[in-house]
C-alpha cells in the first residue's frame, strides 16, 4: 500500500510535466507551486499561483495538474486551489530556472 510520502513525492514529479505556455520551464520550478498536501486518506490538495491573473492558462493548467495528479495509483481526490497571495515573483524560481531564463 502506497503512503502519503510516496503520493507527495509521485505528485510532485507529475507537476515538473506541466509547463506554463508562455515560459519553457516546468511549473514547479517557476515556483508556482506553493503546497502539496497528501492526507493519510490520500487526497491531495495542490495550492498554487500563476504568474499573473490573466495568464492564458489560468483556466487549463489547474486541470491538467488535477487530471496527471489523478491519475497516480493510490490517489483518491485531488484539489488544485489557485491563489494570489502571496503573489507570485521571481524570487520563487528555483536557482535552475533562473539560470534556464537568464535570471543568473
């Protein structure tokens, strides 16, 4: 049986596959993605923020990660919650997608 470390680890490798349309570099290390909680049930809530509130995907990308994180064996429900606060900045990048952009 699969624990919630596992789920956490499995999702997070599955939103590193999502990418923001108008950047090449993955979500996760645009630092989008503020928290993935999985719960000893298994669900798993995913809070994240977009680069700006009109972003094209804002309506796509929470769907997609909700459908890859779905599909994960083990994983009841998933919840992706969208949040502006704090406000997404470059500060959030990780050091490899600064360095991808030119950021460093």
């Amino acid at each position: 049986m699969r624990n919630f470390v596992d789920i956490q680890n499995e999702a997070i490798k599955v939103i590193q596959t999502v990418y923001d349309p108008e950047i090449p570099v993955n979500i996760y290390e645009l630092g989008l993605i503020y928290e993935v909680n999985v719960s000893h049930d298994l669900n798993v809530e995913i809070i994240m923020s977009l680069t700006s509130p009109f972003c094209p995907a804002a309506q796509s990308m929470p769907a997609e990660i909700k459908e890859k994180v779905g599909a994960i064996e083990g994983v009841k429900e998933v919840t992706v919650t969208v949040t502006f606060e704090p406000a997404w900045t470059q500060d959030l990048m990780s050091e490899s997608a600064k360095l991808q952009l030119g950021f460093l």
